[in-house]
C-alpha cells in the first residue's frame, strides 16, 4: 500500500483491508508511507494492533508511487501481490473477484476494470477520455485488449514480479508494468471492481501531467530492452 498524504483515510482503508475477505488467503500488509507531510506517518506510529500482520516502511521524503511500490516488494513473503491504494478510491471488498483468476490458475496478472460492470463515481470526462486514450495507445503498443489500464487495483503472481525491474518513480508505474508483463508474456485477466473516485478538492492526486508522463512511459518502455 503506497501512501503519501493520506491522513484523512489511512485509519480506514487499514480497517477495511484488515477486515476484508481475501478467498481463503493469509493476508499481510505493506504500508509504505513515501514521506508524508500531513500527520499519516505520526497516525502510522499509533494505530491500534490490526488482526493482519503489517511492515510499515517509510521514506525520508516523497519519491513518487513507483517508488513507494518498488520499496514494499522488497518485503514481500507472500505468492500474490496485490496493490492497494490509500485513498479509498478501490473497495477491499473487491479482493475475492480480483484474486480468484489466479487462485483457479488461469492468470498470471489480474487488473481490475474501473468502468464496466461495478458501480462507480461519475466524475471528470477530460480524465475519462485520457485514460480510454492512454489504454488505447497502451493496447496498440502491447497487443492486449484491456479496457483500463491505468486503474490501481492490480494483482500479480510474486514470481512474476520478480522478473520485472520497475524503474518509475510516479504514476508510470501503470504503463511501465503494463509494458513489461505483455512483453512477458503473462496471462493478463480483467474484472470488474467497484470505483469511489474522488474529486481534487477531496485530495485526488494525479493531474494532466501525470497522464503526458504515462505517454512518456508508454514509448520508452516500448523502445526499451
């Protein structure tokens, strides 16, 4: 679970994943706060003892999603890695849909598809076609069909992971893994997930910069070896 700012929500999105059903598995949780400034890494410190085992890891100061991710595999014990993010956008209650393509041997990758199938928050058009165009572009360069690629809900076999070198520090991290699991080889599935997005004046992070960069990341990771 990357986190950064996220003092509004941290207590109860831990309550929920703490809680949550996950088909059967043993959960264990990495919260990697990416240098907070608002007071998370102080609620952090004094969260009452959750049912789940949680490594709470920190950096010094903010270096970005892909960053935060990057730090949290490397304490990873588990087969299944699934990324959580902190802002309640993504519902735990979503985990058995998410997990179960991997728990019945038939992927290797699951994404959670944000539009088609769950309810969700209607929001910004401009953001909406962005990310139908970045998953487009991201479809075209990969030869997959997602219809989401830029959602936060995924799911990977620990053994796949280990194959890959994330080398993104922000929101790249999507297209970045996207890139490398299809070059891969992977079998990559999607489900539908429940999406409460937020508006900026809520705390939404991730701008129209964020999406030239996912372009940026889309080519050089194409490009790259």
């Amino acid at each position: 679970m990357p986190v950064f700012n996220e003092a509004q929500t941290i207590r109860e999105i831990l309550r929920r994943v703490d809680e949550a059903e996950a088909a059967g598995l043993e959960k264990e949780l990495i919260v990697v706060d990416d240098g907070s400034t608002d007071g998370t890494a102080e609620m952090l410190s004094t969260l009452q003892p959750l049912r789940s085992p949680v490594q709470f890891l920190r950096h010094a100061q903010n270096r970005g999603k892909g960053a935060a991710i990057r730090t949290g595999l490397t304490a990873v014990s588990g087969d299944i890695v699934l990324i959580q993010d902190a802002d309640l956008e993504y519902d735990p209650r979503d985990y058995p849909i998410l997990l179960q393509p991997l728990l019945n041997g038939l992927a290797d990758v699951v994404y959670g598809n944000r539009f088609h199938g769950g309810p969700h928050r209607v929001l910004y058009f401009w953001h909406s076609l962005g990310n139908q165009v970045l998953t487009l572009l991201s479809n075209m360069i990969t030869n997959l069909n997602l219809n989401d690629m830029e959602v936060g809900f995924k799911v990977f076999q620990s053994s796949l992971l280990q194959r890959v070198r994330i080398r993104s520090d922000r929101f790249g991290f999507e297209p970045e893994i996207t890139v490398k699991v299809a070059r891969l080889g992977a079998r990559i599935y999607e489900v539908p997930i429940s999406y409460h997005g937020r508006t900026y004046e809520e705390g939404k992070k991730i701008t129209w910069k964020d999406g030239l960069a996912a372009l940026y990341y889309l080519i050089r990771y194409r490009l790259a070896e």
